[in-house]
C-alpha cells in the first residue's frame, strides 16, 4: 500500500481529523500560502554575510545551558517518574531567577518575562496543585504570578481546539518568554503517525523561531526503553535543543535522577531529588555509584531484561551484525551518536553479557545476541 492509500485509509478511519491540516500535499502548500515558489525559495536563503547574535539563555542547569529562546525541550520519563514535580521548581526558577533545587536558575530577561503554561492531561484540581507547589517553592504570591504565568486547562479540548488556543496565546502575549506544554502528545491524534508528528514539531519550530520564544514540552517514555514514546518522541529527540530524562533511581523509588543526555550545548551533570514532607521537590546528593566491581546490583537483572528486549527489536530478522552496521542500527533505535553506541555495545558485551563476538569475513568482528 502506498503513503497516499495509508493516509486515505487512516482519515476514513479517523473522520474527525482534519485532513488538510495532517495530509496537505508537498504541491498544495504554496498554493495554501498564497506565494509563488521563487518567494518562498527567496524567503529560506541565510544570508551568511550578517552577523548572528547568541540565542538568548532562559534556563541553566548549574551555569550549563538548558534551553535559549528559538528553540525547544523536551522532558521525558515513565509515568510517575516525578516529571511534573520537576515542572514546579522550573517554573517558578523563571519566574523569579532565582535557582530552585539547588541546580535551575531562570535567565528570562525583561523583556521576555511571560510564561504560558498548558496542561493537556490533568484536572482542574492537579493542575492547581501544581501552581501552588511551584509557588510556594518560588516564595511567590498569587498577586505577582498572576502578571507573569497564565495557565491553561486542555484536558476537555479537542485536538485541533488545543492547537488553536496554544497558537493564540502564543501569538497574543506580551512578552512571552517561554511556553511550557504539559502533554505534548495530546496535540495530535496518533503518536506513531509520521505526518501528525512531523507536523506539530514543525509547529514547535516555527512557533519558537517566530516568536522568539523558548518552549518546554513533556512527553512520555515507553516502558520497555527509555525512547520517548512513538514518532513524535523519535521526533523531539532529533530537533530538541535538549532532551531531559527524568527517572526514578533503581534502588529507592523516592529518588529522582534529572539526566541531560542530548543536548546542543554543553551537557549539564545530572542532579537528584526527593519530595519532602511537605509535598516541594527538594535537592538531594546523587547517590553515589556502586564501588564493588564484584557485586551484582540489586537492578542488574531488570537492566538486562530491558537491553536484552531493545536488542531483540535490534536484531530482528538478522542474526548477526559487524560494529559499522551494529552502531548504524543503534543509532537509528535510540536517535544517538557513535560514542553512545559503542558504549552501549561495550556494555552489552563486557557487563550484561548480552552480546558475544566471533569473527566473520576479512577477519571482521561479529556481535550476536546470546
């Protein structure tokens, strides 16, 4: 079945979706834009000749950048990995520019000092547990919030009814300097669709970029990996400015691991946190990593069951793979570079055992899946 056959049988399936908005046709978008193709050819020339200012930086990690107006994020994590409780010491770190759990400190200048917050998953109730932790965490007032942080409420919305309020909120405020988007699937109708996703990143870019705005978006990870969920996830990992990874510890469940594993600029160390008895995220040291070589961690085995899992996705169809074609498929599983997969390809031999070696053609290295 061809591309087109699929999408014609998909918008059959799916009558609410609006066929124009996901299927527009390569031929039919200038037509759409009202301008000929010389314009639009002219209007995506760089001119190299100018001089380019830095990106303004709205958010550090301990003096690392997180994220700069003109760009996006993306917070992942399974469910329950505490991704929202980070939300509430970002928030008011911008709010304020003051640092929050020892670690975020907000850079929004003057000028960019407005916040737009969207919850496409939660009540009314939780979303305002949220505001109210962040806060209280900040040390702000209502009073004061109110002139700088506007939130919204997307839950009972449709899909093309999220997207039009996000954009209109985003083209209507005053000085905003970042959009936070709780939810980020919501804002399509099927997260494995390529076309939907690829749409709304597009929409992610040309509202940061138009704008100048930064915008955070929140997004699931699957349970069997630690890839963001479907091909809007494979999406955000490709054209995100920093992808943030937020994930229980394995030994206690009341840990908090903030991992910066991709990122365009220099990558932030990782930091942890707990949630007090007063319901605030509060900063924690990182616990310290096993010293006894010797010993098995207690996780060992729920680690090996989810590399042995991705390695059987890896390997199906294919008995066996050299390191040039092992690192390419990694690459393409996981969106990483060549360093990360070599290093996952020495772990998986050395620690897991997972995978063993043998020798091919031309004395060439084989990796099997034992």
């Amino acid at each position: 079945m061809n591309k087109s056959s699929k999408n014609e049988e998909y918008t059959q399936q799916n009558p609410d979706i609006n066929k124009d908005r996901f299927f527009s046709k390569p031929e039919d978008i200038v037509e759409n834009l009202g301008i000929s193709i010389k314009d639009l050819y002219k209007s995506a020339i760089h001119d190299y000749t100018k001089i380019y200012n830095k990106p303004e930086t709205i958010l550090e990690v301990n003096g690392s950048i997180w994220g700069t107006l003109e760009n996006f994020s993306a917070i992942i994590g399974k469910a329950k990995s505490k991704k929202t409780y980070l939300l509430t010491a970002v928030i008011p770190a911008l709010l304020t520019g003051n640092t929050m759990l020892g670690h975020l400190t907000g850079k929004l200048s003057n000028e960019k000092d407005r916040i737009l917050y969207f919850d496409t998953e939660q009540s009314s109730y939780h979303i305002q547990q949220v505001i109210e932790k962040s806060l209280k965490l900040g040390g702000i007032s209502k009073e004061v919030a109110m002139s700088k942080l506007e939130v919204l409420s997307l839950r009972s919305k449709t899909v093309e009814e999220r997207n039009k309020i996000i954009e209109y909120g985003i083209r209507n405020m005053e000085n905003i300097g970042v959009g936070i988007i709780d939810g980020v699937k919501d804002l399509i109708y099927d997260i494995n669709n390529m076309e939907q996703a690829s749409e709304i990143i597009q929409k992610l870019l040309e509202w940061t970029a138009t704008h100048k705005i930064h915008i955070i978006v929140v997004l699931h990870q699957n349970k069997n990996d630690n890839h963001a969920r479907g091909n809007i996830g494979t999406e955000l990992m490709n054209k995100c400015e920093t992808l943030v990874e937020v994930a229980l510890h394995q030994k206690n469940k009341k840990i908090t691991i903030v991992n910066f594993d991709l990122t365009r600029n220099l990558s932030p160390e990782p930091f942890a946190f707990t949630i007090g008895n007063d319901g605030l995220p509060q900063s924690i040291d990182m616990p310290k990593k096993e010293t006894n070589k010797n010993k098995k961690p207690e996780s060992f085995e729920v680690e090996q069951e989810e590399y042995k899992r991705a390695l059987k996705d890896i390997f199906s169809g294919s008995k066996a793979f050299n390191q040039t074609q092992l690192i390419k498929k990694l690459k393409e599983h996981f969106s990483i570079g060549d360093n990360k997969a070599k290093e996952y390809i020495s772990h998986c031999t050395k620690e897991l055992k997972l995978l063993v070696t043998s020798k091919g053609k031309h004395n060439a290295t084989l990796y099997e899946i034992t």
